[in-house]
C-alpha cells in the first residue's frame, strides 16, 4: 500500500508564489510507485484546498479559478486518521486521508513555526523543521544571538522594532552608523531577499528602513562584508545523522542575491544543474564553489554545527559571506525550507531529488515512531481532587 502524502504549500506570505514553485516540483519528483501524492494548498487568504488538479503549474495561472478546481478542505485528525474533511456543504464529508505531511512554504506566517505547530497540535508525522526550529529559522535577530553564543562569526550587526525606530529615529541611526555605510537592511522575519535594501548613506538608509517596514515589525541591519565571496551549503537530517550537500557558490551582478537572481533568472524553470566540463550551474550558484579544501571542510563542520544548534531538521540552506582576503567566514543565515528543497546541491553526493525527498519522509517517520514512545501524560489525574469553581486558596490565601 501506497503512502499518503500530503504536500502543504501556499499561505499567507508575500513568498507564496514561490512556495508554489518548489511544491510543484516536489510533488513531481516524489517516486508514484512508492507514495500517493496528495497536494494540499493554501491560498493568500488562508484557505486550505484539495485536488490532484493543484500538482499542475497550469492551475495557477488565474488563482480565483482555484475554488472551482479544488475541494475547500481542512486537516484534522478523526477516528484515528488524518483527514482533509470539505468545510462547505450541509454535509462535512471526508475528502481525502494523508499519512504523513511535507510543508513546503516559504515565509512568515507559516515557515516560521506556525504551520509545524498545527501539525504537532494534531499529531500527524511530518518532515522538515520542528516548530521550534522553523521559528528560530525564520528570525534573523533570534539565530544570529544563538550562533554569536556558540562561537560562530555572524556578520556584525544592529537590530531594532519598528516603533523604535518610529520614535527617536536618530538614535536607532546614529547606531547604525557605527557599522560604517554601506551596510544591508532586511526585514528580520521574510526570506527570498525580499524587502532587503543595500544603502550607502544615511537618505538610503532611511529609505531602506522605511521600506522594510512594510514587511516586518523588527528590522536588522547588517555590515558589508569586504572581498565578498557568497557560498551556499545545504543540509538534510536532524539531530542524530546529517548529510551535507556540495557547496554552491552564488553568483550574481547585484549587491547580494536578489529575488530576481533566485526566481526570474535565465533558469527559470530551476531544472537540475546540467553539467560543463567538471562545474554545473543552476539559478545563480556554481556547483561546486571555488574555495580551498581547508575552508570547504571549515564551512560544512560550521554546517553541522549550526544545524544542530538551531534545533533544525529535514534539509536546510545556510547562506555564508566569506570575504576572499581574510578567508575569515561569517554565517549569514539558514533558510529551514529553501526554495527547490535545495535538490541540487545533493546531487554531486548522489543523491537524486526522489532520493532526497524519499529519506526525508523515512527520516520523519522514524523521528514519529520514536516521539509516539515517550511520556506525554500521567495516569494520575490531578483534577480528582479539586474542590469545585471555587478553587483551593495555597498558604498565601492565594486561589488556584
């Protein structure tokens, strides 16, 4: 019997298209002998919907069509099995079951913690990162204090909330300056370089404030690194055993990699890298980097290291600038559900993107398997004592 997997994708971020994009591809590479693909999306508005018409980038052409394609569904756990049961109707009929969930969403409000939470709260199995890591993963404030407290470089950095910023604008600038222009402002909780603004004075950098804004309520500022060198290393596993792909080196026209670079570049199908002579390209990185065999080997031990420490699992992307006279390598941040998976950055390590996401999936269910044999509760009922609405008063005539 086939394994039911539910691809979660979408949702109500301004990286949704590009969610999209990677589940898609997904979708498409997960091996039809093995698993029975069940495609779950969720529109800008936050409605969940099903059909086998969503595996096809056709549907999505005209969104507003979508309702008329698919079944409007939620996920819930009834009878011991996870369903995706219709929500409209006098009748609230079962749709489809899944075994086991894939979130592919990129962006606030549902890589950062919020969708893993759900399916923790329901108890389905699921692969990629826990609600915890997904959460750290998505605040570039938050990983940055972890990573400078484990001994890992991170480019220096400010950091501040909009209303802050809003109510004594100089002095959250006058600290800004201390990192010296130019310096890359960001939204410190959005992915795919989006609303990130590079500025060189203080009008740009007030205009690149500004613009972040939109986005997000905490902003980070960031020192340029000299001599760039932008690497990226991906990793798939969780805190037992980690694979560490073969490094990518970015390579862009622009000041750093653009959304642009990523999505709407000349490989904008994101197809697997196709080789020349012993080097391959794909959306912007050369596979494998030019660097040393000494600051390879230090970035991928980095690798583990961070991936470990943010708690993370199923496969993340950490993003490095190295500056090339110092050699000196500075983390600049994970991306816990990257676009594409990643896939091709495991494939000079023989690794397949089937392959890929079939030892996620096994990977999650044995993580599954394990967590259902811990203690999650007591025999004893604490309430077999309790007194009534009143409540017990403690010795500081306190009620409880």
């Amino acid at each position: 019997m086939k394994i039911k997997v539910g691809v979660i994708f979408g949702g109500k971020s301004v990286e949704h298209e590009v969610s999209i994009i990677t589940a898609v591809q997904a979708m498409h590479n997960l091996n039809p002998e093995k698993y029975d693909v069940v495609p779950i999306y969720i529109n800008k508005e936050g409605i969940w919907f099903t059909s086998k018409a969503l595996m096809e980038m056709e549907s999505y052409k005209d969104m507003t069509a979508i309702s008329s394609l698919a079944k409007e569904v939620c996920l819930i756990k009834k009878n011991n099995e996870f369903v995706l049961q219709k929500t409209k109707g006098l009748f609230k009929g079962v749709v489809d079951t899944i075994d086991i969930a894939i979130p592919i969403v990129h962006g606030k409000g549902v890589e950062d913690g919020s969708l893993a939470g759900y399916l923790e709260t329901i108890g389905i199995p699921y692969a990629g990162p826990s609600m915890l890591g997904a959460s750290i993963g998505q605040d570039k404030v938050v990983q940055k204090q972890l990573l400078e407290q484990a001994g890992i470089n991170v480019p220096k950095y400010v950091w501040f909330y909009d209303n802050e910023y809003l109510t004594d604008e100089e002095k959250v600038i006058k600290e800004i300056e201390k990192l010296k222009y130019p310096v890359i402002v960001k939204p410190a909780r959005l992915g795919s370089s989006i609303g990130i603004t590079f500025a060189v004075n203080k009008e740009e950098l007030k205009s690149a404030i500004e613009e972040a804004i939109n986005y997000d309520a905490k902003i980070v500022v960031e020192e340029v690194i000299k001599n760039l060198q932008e690497i990226d290393c991906a990793v798939m596993g969780n805190h037992e055993t980690q694979l560490v792909g073969e490094l990518g080196e970015v390579t862009t026209i622009h000041d750093f990699f653009t959304f642009e670079d990523k999505y709407i570049g000349n490989n904008k199908k994101n197809e697997s890298p196709s080789k020349t002579s012993n080097k391959s390209s794909v959306s912007g990185f050369q596979i494998p980097a030019n660097l040393s065999k000494e600051l390879t080997k230090e970035i991928k031990e980095i690798s583990i290291k961070a991936f470990k420490l943010l708690n993370l699992s199923g496969i993340t992307r950490f993003d490095y600038l190295v500056d090339k006279k110092t050699k000196k390598i500075y983390l600049n941040e994970p991306n816990t559900i990257p676009g594409s998976l990643a896939f091709f950055f495991f494939k000079p390590v023989g690794k397949t993107y089937p392959m890929l996401l079939d030892e996620m999936l096994t990977q999650a269910i044995k993580t599954y398997k394990k967590e259902q044999k811990r203690t999650t509760s007591f025999e004893s009922n604490i309430l077999s004592s309790y007194n009534g609405s009143k409540g017990n008063k403690n010795k500081f005539g306190n009620k409880f």
